[in-house]
C-alpha cells in the first residue's frame, strides 16, 4: 500500500528539530534529543506495521544496522590511532592534509579517513581554528573525496553490491573529482591564508618555534582497520560482515592503550548522538523515500540533468545512499530494467552512462550540503564540538557555507559534465 503523503511529517519534524532546538532549547536538546528521534521514529514504525505489515521499515532498520556498524566499528578503530603534527600550521601544510584526506577518503572510506584525520587537524591549528576549517573538512574529507571507488562513500558501494563494476566510477568521474576537489582546495588555501594573516604577532611565533614532526602511535590498528575495510565486500550471510566490524572494534578499544585514548579526548559520546539521530532518521524517512521512489516518474525526471539535480538536492535532506539507490532504480525502471538483475545493471550503464554518472557524483557532492546529508558530517562537528571547537549550527551552516560556495561549483561541474 502507498505511504500517505501526511506518513512524511515525523520526518520533517525530526528535520527541523536537529536544525533548530540546539538553538531555542539547548538543554532540553541536549539532554532529551534520542527520546525526540526514537518518539518520531515510534510514530512512523506504528503507521508502517498498522498499513504495510513493516517490510519496508524492516528493510530501513536492516540499511542502519549496517550504516551505524561500519560508522561505529571506523570510529572505535580510528580513535586508536594517535596521529600528532607539531609544527607551523601553515595555509599550504593545512591544504595539503586535506588533499591528503580526500585521496585517502577513497582508500579507507570518508568515514574512515574523516574520524582518522578529523582530531589531528583541530589540534595541529587548535590556536587559530575557526568553523570554516571544520566546514571544509567536511567538504572535502567527509564527502567530495569519496567520489572515485565503491569504498569511498555508501552510495557508491550500494551500486557496486548492485552489479556495477569496481573500477568503473573510477574511469568515469576522475576528472570531476579532481575539479571539485581542486576548487575546494584553491578556496580553503585563500580563506586559510586570510586567517593566518590574521593571527596576532606572539601566535605567529609561538607555531614559527614549533619543530615539524609527525608521530604516530596506535599503529595496530591500522590491521583492525583493514580487517574493517575488507569485511565491506562481505555479503552473505546477512549481518556477518556487521558482526566482524563490531567485533573487530571491541578488539581494538580493548587492546588500545589508554593513553592514546586520553590524548585522543576519545569518547563514546559522537557516535551515541548519530547513532540515536540516525535511527530516527532512517526509519523517518521510509515513506518519504517510498514516495519517491513511486511517483519518480510522474515528477518528470528523466533526463542525466534533472537525475542530476533531484539526487543531488535531495541527497543534502535525506541520506544520500537510500536517496542513490531510489533513483538508481526509478531510472532504470524508465526502461523496464530490474536493479535486483546483475545483467540488468550492466546493460544499463552501458546504454545509459550519464545518467548513473549524474546519479553517482551528486549524490556523494551533495551529501555536504547539511550535516545529515552523510553519516561523517555529523560526527565530524560532534568531535569539534566535545573539543570546544565553535562549529556553525544546520542553518548557518547552509547559508553561510555549503549554499554560496557548493551550489556555484555544482551548477559548474553540471554545466560542464552532465548538460
């Protein structure tokens, strides 16, 4: 049976919750906000048993599972690894560690590489950071960098688990990436430099005496975090490849020293808050997805430029690998093509390159609009946040970042790649 359009309001809800009650009711949020997202979440699971019998919602809970498993699992792991870079914060080292970060971002995941590099960042200009170093991070390390491999970022590996080939986004999107990636780069550098030149005289020097010097410890799990990585292609039995994930990650709290930890300002506390807000939004946002993903078709979206579009920006709202896969499958349901059918897949990429390439690049682009638009954003601005980091709150965020300086560098890649 069809969702009720009125079945999208606990979503909208929860929605407008995250972005305004830190604001009106700070207290109340921040000791309160899991009983919001699990009461909104109650609602919609309610209407789901009453009028479809739960199998779409059972379908939402089995896609968090294995979101908050992979999410958990690299943040534990991750938060072992003491990464320490003394020395001169410079605009170009600061670049640099980004670029680093967005390449890396396709290796080990941009939750991987985010949760890797997010706190020796914040300590490396913790004299200077302001939010637009946070906000960039999460541009480049936490989203755009993902781009290149199924790894990279969920909407990807959902289509690799899908049928389409490893390498195949790779081949097809290198030269997109690297003009977004390099946009953001020349624009952190500028602004970055901007800053530096701002900092008071005694700062200055205080960093010019720092030797350079990078030292890493927590170097074994770099094996658990490889364990992780290689458990992704693990699809059957169900929940198999989740179970190795956590079970590597209590491995590795348990064997990490405790000093790292400390010196990490290691808590539970970052991924307790995505993990209580995602399951809210996951199991939200069934029937708004299920909408969609029925009356694809009636809203018109049929060519590279509007798949382009529609995933793009929904993707910043909703998160972005459901959103990939909805309309991954409206697409090919335009042409009777089955996603479920491997062959199906392949004949469709081949036929219809664009239009996968418009789907793939937009929805890990977009997902940096909004800190709910990936999993890693949210987490990253909870570390800065533990960490006494001044981060912009959802609005700010959008307006005074993600809206003037990504939507330009889209409507360009558009312009350039998908018109």
């Amino acid at each position: 049976m069809e969702p009720n359009i009125f079945s999208v309001l606990p979503f909208i809800f929860l929605l407008l919750s995250i972005a305004v009650m830190p604001f009106i009711a700070p207290k109340f949020w921040h000791e309160k906000y899991h009983l919001v997202s699990l009461g909104l979440a109650f609602v919609t699971a309610v209407y789901y048993l009453i009028m479809t019998k739960g199998w779409d919602l059972m379908h939402s809970i089995e896609e968090y599972v294995m979101f908050i498993s992979l999410l958990t699992a690299l943040y534990i792991v991750s938060g072992g690894i003491l990464i320490e870079i003394k020395g001169m914060a410079t605009p170009m080292r600061n670049t640099v560690l980004l670029a680093i970060g967005g390449v890396l971002a396709n290796i080990i995941g941009t939750t991987g590489a985010s949760m890797l590099l997010i706190r020796p960042f914040i300590k490396t200009n913790k004299i200077r950071i302001t939010n637009f170093h946070i906000v960039f991070f999460i541009f480049i390390v936490s989203n755009v960098g993902g781009a290149l491999t199924p790894i990279g970022d969920p909407p990807l590996f959902l289509g690799f688990l899908k049928g389409i080939p490893f390498f195949w986004i790779f081949d097809k999107v290198f030269f997109k990436w690297l003009v977004v990636l390099s946009i953001l780069l020349v624009i952190f550098y500028i602004a970055d430099y901007i800053n530096f030149k701002k900092a008071p005289p005694e700062i200055e020097e205080i960093e010019r005496k720092a030797k350079e010097k990078i030292k890493i410890k927590g170097g074994m799990n770099f094996i658990f975090l490889a364990v992780i990585i290689g458990s992704v292609f693990i699809s059957e039995p169900l929940f198999l490849r989740e179970g190795i994930m956590l079970l590597t990650a209590f491995l590795s709290y348990k064997f990490t020293k405790k000093e790292i930890h400390q010196r990490n300002q290691f808590n539970f506390y970052p991924i307790k808050e995505v993990a209580w807000l995602f399951i809210g939004i996951f199991i939200t946002m069934t029937p708004a997805l299920e909408l969609l993903r029925l009356h694809s078709t009636d809203l018109g979206v049929t060519s590279p430029s509007q798949y382009y579009w529609f995933t793009g920006i929904l993707s910043g709202f909703l998160d972005n690998a459901p959103t990939y896969l909805t309309f991954l499958t409206a697409s090919m349901g335009i042409y009777g093509l089955d996603i479920n059918n491997a062959q199906n897949v392949l004949a469709f990429i081949v036929e219809h390159e664009k239009h996968v390439v418009a789907i793939s690049i937009s929805a890990v682009f977009f997902g940096a609009m909004t800190y709910i638009g990936n999993g890693p954003n949210f987490m990253v601005k909870s570390i800065a946040d533990n960490q006494n980091v001044e981060t912009p709150g959802f609005f700010k965020y959008m307006y005074m970042f993600s809206i003037p300086i990504l939507i330009p560098i889209y409507l360009l890649i558009w312009w350039l790649f998908i018109s």
